[in-house]
C-alpha cells in the first residue's frame, strides 16, 4: 500500500487490432441471433476505474478514456463519450467506430438508425437494474428489446489478462475513528428503519469503509473487488476471491464471514424476507436472481454511502492534519516555480 502510482501519459490505445475485434464480435452476433451488443466501460461493481482484464471497451475499440459504451451493430458501431473525451476518442480509434457526443436522447436515436429490429445483447453483471430498465422502457413500443447474453468480448479476448487480487490491510480504527463493529450496527439500524430484513452492497469503497478493509485491486483506488450482504442483526457475509482477507479480518470473525465470490449468486438465491438494494448500482444479473426466487428487492440508495459520507470528529481532524501538510508542500512548489 506504499507504493506509489504516477499517473501515465502513454497512449496504451491498441487500435490498430481493433477492425479485427470488432469483426469477431459481430460474427458472435450471427451465432447469438442477436442485432447488436452492449459494450459498457464499467466491470460488475460500476467502477469508473477497472482492473485490466476488466477494459473490454479499450480492448475492442481502443478508446481508453474513463467513461463511455459502444453499441456493436451487425456492420457498425458506434462509441459514445460524453465532452471529455471527444478528441481523444477520435484520436485512439479507427474510423470503423463511428464517435457519438454522449446524452440519452443521441444514444436512442443512433439505435434506432443503426440496429437492426430484434435483441440487442447485454452482459448482465456489468450493467445496473436501472440502466437496463431505463433503456426497456425507452424501446418498449419498438421492434428492439434488450436480452442478457453471456459476455461476448469474452468469448473473443484470447489473451485476456487474469483477474489479480491485492493483499487486503486493515485501516485502523484510530484513524477511522470508528470500529469495524460499530459501523456494522449503525448500517443494521439503517436496514431496519427501513423494516428490510438485509441489504445487498456491491460497491467496493462502501465495503471498504464498512468493515475498515483496504486493498489496491485496481489502480488508484484502495479497495478490494468483493460483494457483501448485511443482515438487521449486523452478521455479515463478505464474497471476495482473496486470500489474505481471512487473516485481515481474524479480529471480526463473530460476526463476519468470508466465502469465495463464486458463492454470491447461491447466497442471493438462498435470501429471504425484505432485502434493499440499490438499483443504480446493483447489477441487473443480482436483481434478476432475487426476483426469480419470488424475492421483489426492495430498491433504494446503499445504506452505506450516506454515513461514509458524514465525517466523524477523528476523521476531520486527520483530514485537517492532510490539508496542512499538504499545504506545505504547495507552498514549496509554488516558490519552486
């Protein structure tokens, strides 16, 4: 965790491989009977950072910038960006990506003009319930639906780098300013202010502050990749394919327990009663397995991100200390200049 990480300015865009990628995956299309394909920059956590075998959008299109999708039609397709990345996503790709200025009402209309009548396909961990939703109810009285599909970039990524998993740390709780323990029992008052019976959490910084856990999963941020469900009763099931985690959180062990994140979607299907999440970050994939064993989630923001937001005494008075020292520092540069 001390290792420090400058940002680069190489370009790693790979776009001269990128018409033969897109040419594999709309021959998936043909084979999947689907018009088109979903190809969003986010992995199953909605992360605006991703981990390297998570960059499906760079991998196809070679546009490496932090947020924008790519609609694969059977003989186009087009990348949408918001004002950011405009240059630069013109400059990474090859004119056989068409670039689209970001905004709901560009997205539905270049769909309608550029897909086919039929299903378009979607990976559903990397979307949110929302999301999907959202784009259902938008193409509701037209010929085009959208219909879960396995991952087709990655049916194609030959060479797709493995998933890596850093050593997971503990954040003191001097620092914190709150037990791990202690966090647990105000989000299980929350879970049942709400009268829900648990509450599923899938964003990696509400997991981290939540059970004071720190990782380097992906670049920048300290996190770790993992899932997590909290009951009203303040037990908690962590699913997290790292193998330091057991000893990191050997002192919450009565109340925390650590299983591999293949076993997310058989504890999802094992729920019961009332159970909150939040649709704009939940993937559509969760959802859809509570709601096929009779469970209808009950939506609404991660029980988390308020209170993580809400600094305590301790936590102020560190981030004081942060601002003055790096206000030394600023000085210095500026006198340097």
């Amino acid at each position: 965790m001390k290792t420090a990480f400058f940002q680069s300015f190489d370009n790693s865009s790979d776009r001269e491989e990128t018409p033969f990628r897109l040419s594999m995956v709309q021959a998936e299309l043909k084979t999947n009977r689907l018009s088109g394909y979903l190809v969003p920059r986010s992995d199953v956590h909605q992360g605006e950072y991703v981990a390297a075998c998570d960059e499906r959008l760079s991998w196809l299109t070679g546009f490496t910038g932090s947020a924008g999708i790519c609609v694969v039609g059977k003989d186009r397709a087009g990348i949408f960006v918001d004002g950011r990345y405009s240059i630069q996503a013109r400059k990474q790709t090859k004119s056989t990506f068409e670039i689209i200025q970001w905004g709901k009402k560009n997205f539905f209309q270049w769909i309608e003009k550029n897909i086919e009548k039929g299903k378009i396909g979607f990976d559903p961990w990397l979307h949110s319930y929302k999301e999907i939703i959202s784009l259902s109810e938008a193409f509701a009285h037209t010929d085009i639906s959208f219909a879960p599909s396995e991952n087709l970039i990655d049916k194609v990524w030959l060479n797709r780098p493995a998933k890596t998993s850093s050593k997971a740390i503990n954040y003191p709780a001097e620092l914190a300013g709150l037990s791990a323990k202690e966090k647990c029992q105000k989000i299980t008052e929350n879970i049942k202010f709400k009268k829900a019976n648990s509450a599923v959490i899938t964003l990696p910084d509400s997991i981290a502050w939540l059970l004071n856990l720190r990782g380097n999963d992906v670049i920048h941020n300290p996190i770790l990749h993992a899932f997590l469900i909290i009951d009203s009763e303040g037990n908690v099931k962590i699913f997290c394919n790292n193998g330091s985690l057991l000893h990191s959180i050997s002192s919450l062990k009565s109340f925390v327990k650590v299983f591999p994140m293949e076993n997310f979607e058989t504890t999802l299907a094992e729920l019961s009663g009332s159970v909150l999440m939040d649709e704009t970050t939940a993937p559509f994939a969760a959802v859809k397995i509570l709601q096929a064993n009779g469970i209808e989630p009950m939506m609404g923001e991660d029980p988390i991100i308020l209170p993580k937001a809400c600094k305590n005494p301790v936590e102020i008075g560190h981030a004081r200390i942060c601002h003055k020292r790096d206000a030394v520092h600023m000085c210095e540069f500026l006198s340097w200049l």
